[in-house]
C-alpha cells in the first residue's frame, strides 16, 4: 500500500488541490492520503473516455478479452497485497478480503469471455427486396458509482461487463474505500487498457461529482450500487439526459427456514448469509423466520455458532468478523437492537458493541421474541443481527416475506421440492437462495426487483446493459442476378 495516491484520469496520475485521509476502521490509523477531486476532475475524466469511445469501441473483441485476462491475471497474482489493503479501509477479514478479489477477478474472466459472443441476428423482413440485420454496439460513456462494502467486486462486476461491450468507464468509489479503486486502476494500466478508457475519480463531494456526469448527455450510461435513496435520485437525474441506468439498490432480504429442513445446513448458511460482511452486504439475511416447531433448536444452534466466531481487527488472523465501516453504521445497529429489546425482543447472545477498543465492533447478536413492530422488521440493519421472527404456515410466511418494498436476495431451507417451486414463484426477489446461503456468483443474473434495482449484473444478461441494439434495414435486394 502507498502513502500517498493519485487519481487516475484520462491514463495518467494526478493530484488535487485537496487531499484526504483514508483510516483503518478497526483502530482509526490512518492509512494513506488520497486526492479530493473537484468536479473540473470529473470533467476532465469525461473529456477523455470520449476522446476515446470510437477508438475503443472498434477494438477487435479479442483484444478487449486480452486485457480483461491480463487485468484478472494481476488480480489474482496480488491477491494477499489486495486483500490487506481491502481489509485494512473496509475491515472485513483477511479471509473474505482474499475471497473478495477472487471474486473481482471473476467478473473480470467472466466478461472477458462473454464479450467475445456478442452476437447478433437476421429477422425475415417485411418485403422481398428488402433484408434485416440487427447488431450491437456499446452504449458509450458510462459512469459507475461504487460502494463501501465490496471495495474491489462492485468495481470489476461492472468494469467487466463494460470494458468487454466496447465502453469507456469512469469509476467514482465510495470515499471509505478509494485505495483499492485505485489499486484496480494500476492493474489495468499495467494490463495495456488505452488510456482514458478507464479513469477513477476519488472525491468527497459525491453529489457535485456525481452532477456533472449526470448532467453531461455524452455519458450515457449510469451503474450505481448503493443505498436506494440515492438511487431514486440518479434516476431522477438521468431522466434529464435519458441515460441507461442500472441499480443495484438496498434488501431487506428474508430467511425461511421449514420444519422439514436439514437444521444444521440451514443454520450453517444462515451464519454465512447473515454474517459474510459483519451484516454489510444488500443481500445479508435481514428476517429469519423460523417454524414455531423448531425454533427453540434454531435459535440455540445459531447463538452457539455466533458466540464461537472472534470479533476483531480483520487483519490478525482467526478474527472472523471485523470492525463495521464507521460510526454511523454502528449507531443504526445499536439503535435497531435497542428498539427491538424495548419492544420485547430477547438477546440469545451479542446485543452491544465488541469491547475492542478504537475500533466500530459490536457483537454477533441473536434476538428472539421479534415482531412486526419493530424497525428491524422494515428497515435493513446492515450489521450482525439476526432478528428470529416465528411463523407457523407457509402462506403466513410467503406473505411476510413479500410485505417490503425491497426485492433483492431471499433464501428459504426446506426439503420438499413442491415447496421450492411455490416459493421461488411467490416470492418477489430476484435472487433466490433455496437451501443456498451464498448464491452470487459471477455467471448468474445478480439484481432485485421492486425498489432493490433496476438490470442485472454478472452473467449474459449482465452484458446487455452495456450494449445497444442497432438494426439495419437493406433494400434493393432483388436486382437482377448477371
Ligand atoms: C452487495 O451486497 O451489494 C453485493 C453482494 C454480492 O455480490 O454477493
């Protein structure tokens, strides 16, 4: 890790007139200074991806795939340097970290084979003489906002897909976690990405950064992950210019487990889905419904698992949950778990901070006696706490688990297939984790419904939202043969 970063614009490395410092959640160090841009930055930034858009989107598919490979390839060889200064801004431990830049790496590999498929068709047309092709190209411009909590991931799973389609990128991460942003930037750098396909804008003032892309009509694409209020917004403002936009908003994610499950499997991939991030992912299990049958067990099992996991610096080995990211974070923890415990709601284990001093730790918290009166029935905790609702049928639950405006990740452990097939047609999420804690994964559809997003990413699908369908209608077909 460097002391001091630059800002990657238009291919080259370049200060600002301000800088900020970067610090280590767990114990507040400061960890590097990177610049401020200011939004001349910005426009710089979007001068140069279009300088370059026609250039970039001509380059052969190989090539772009070669880059991709290459830009995978470093990712992977500086995996444990990655994933330090991943855990180091972020907190999450050093196992994770080290998973998360595989998992970058993915999308990478992903899209590097994907682009080489972009295919088009013929459509039988309308008149003799006449033919239809269609084809596609990428949209152009694009600007990715990307968040906190997958400092590397968030970035590639959209760097993948537009690099691949033919488009210019300028990337605006989360000021939380800059370094690795600017960590993906060397590597593309030393990959041979053409410079001022890729910039990377670190700044504080996220909204007047932000405006000028949006209010520019030569971006036009918008990819943001992050909270859904924000995301309400960018749509709102992409309506000026009409831009593409793909959201990848805030869940509210439920976790059913049916009488008939494999208990310890469920509990297993309950800790992983609620615990993967210390609770700061849009897909973290945020209501665990449990059969009234067996919840006594699940509630005994989990508390058991929780109490065994060691709260810590994520960079110390065997710590196995880290600091959450900031104070904020820690506040609407504790603030959700306090209303629940003055609403009824009883601590299996956890239910206040980690006793580590420097650091935003709370503990891994297991509460029963919850119900739909408290603010963590509604509202994302984003933290280590796995409210335990009860529940006693299946269509009870089904409508419990819809009544959100978020549609991001749901999971539900049972072993009757019928079941598997009501649930996952009733359900309104597009992610479905059916006896699968972890299903994200670079080749499937990543996305939710309602107010959790709009497109998909990863996967083919993930491909389109970068690609514009274009047809070409040719006429004077049926002149005479020599
Ligand atoms: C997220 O929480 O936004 C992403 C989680 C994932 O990719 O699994």
């Amino acid at each position: 890790m460097d002391s001091q970063y630059q800002l990657y614009i238009g291919g080259k490395w370049v200060d600002s007139k301000n800088r900020f410092e970067v610090r280590n959640p767990a114990n507040g160090q400061v960890l590097a200074s990177v610049p401020d841009a200011d939004v001349s930055q910005m426009a710089q930034a979007i001068e140069s991806a279009v300088q370059v858009e026609r250039y970039w989107a001509q380059r052969p598919a190989q090539e772009r795939s070669r880059i991709l490979m290459d830009a995978s390839r470093l990712m992977r060889e500086r995996k444990e340097e990655l994933a330090k200064i991943l855990t180091s801004e972020e907190g999450k431990p050093l196992t994770e970290a080290r998973g998360e830049i595989l998992y970058a790496a993915s999308f990478l590999d992903w899209f590097a084979e994907e682009g080489k498929r972009i295919y088009g068709d013929t459509i039988p047309a309308n008149s003799p003489d006449k033919r239809i092709l269609v084809f596609k190209q990428p949209v152009g411009v694009c600007l990715a906002i990307t968040p906190w909590n997958f400092p590397s991931a968030m970035i590639t799973r959209k760097l993948g897909p537009a690099l691949a389609a033919g488009c210019p990128v300028i990337v605006k991460p989360s000021e939380l976690t800059p370094l690795s942003a600017l960590e993906i930037a060397k590597i593309f750098e030393e990959a041979g990405l053409p410079q001022g396909v890729l910039s990377i804008i670190v700044g504080r003032d996220a909204a007047g950064l932000t405006e000028v892309a949006m209010e520019d009509p030569r971006v036009r694409k918008i990819s943001f992950t992050g909270s859904t209020e924000v995301g309400k917004h960018l749509m709102q403002q992409a309506a000026s210019t009409v831009k593409r936009v793909s959201l990848e908003l805030g869940g509210h994610a439920p976790f059913i487990v049916f009488p008939d499950a494999d208990l310890d499997q469920a509990v297993k991939q309950a800790v992983v889905a609620k615990m993967r991030g210390m609770g700061e992912t849009c897909v973290a299990a945020n209501r665990f419904y449990v059969h009234e049958k067996i919840m006594e067990s699940f509630a005994e099992k989990m508390a058991s698992h929780f109490r065994s996991m060691k709260v810590g610096n994520g960079l110390e080995a065997e710590v196995q949950v880290g600091p959450l990211v900031n104070k904020e974070t820690l506040e609407k923890v504790e603030r959700h778990v306090e209303d629940a415990v003055n609403n009824g709601a009883i601590v299996v284990t956890g239910g206040r901070r980690a006793e580590i001093p420097g650091g935003y730790f709370y503990e891994p918290t297991v509460l029963t006696h919850t119900d739909d009166s408290m603010i963590l029935s509604r509202e994302e905790t984003f933290g280590p706490v796995a409210p335990l609702f009860s529940f006693c049928s299946e269509r009870e639950v089904i409508e419990k688990a819809n009544q959100t405006p978020s549609g991001l990740a749901a999971y539900f452990f049972t072993r009757d297939v019928g079941r598997v097939f009501r649930l996952s047609e009733q359900l309104d999420y597009g992610i479905l984790g059916a006896n699968d804690g972890l299903p994200s994964t670079a080749q499937a559809p990543f996305g939710g419904m309602k107010e959790s997003g709009l497109g998909r990413e990863g996967s083919k699908y993930g491909l389109e939202e970068y690609l514009e369908i274009k047809y070409i209608s040719l006429g004077g077909i049926q002149g005479k043969s020599d």
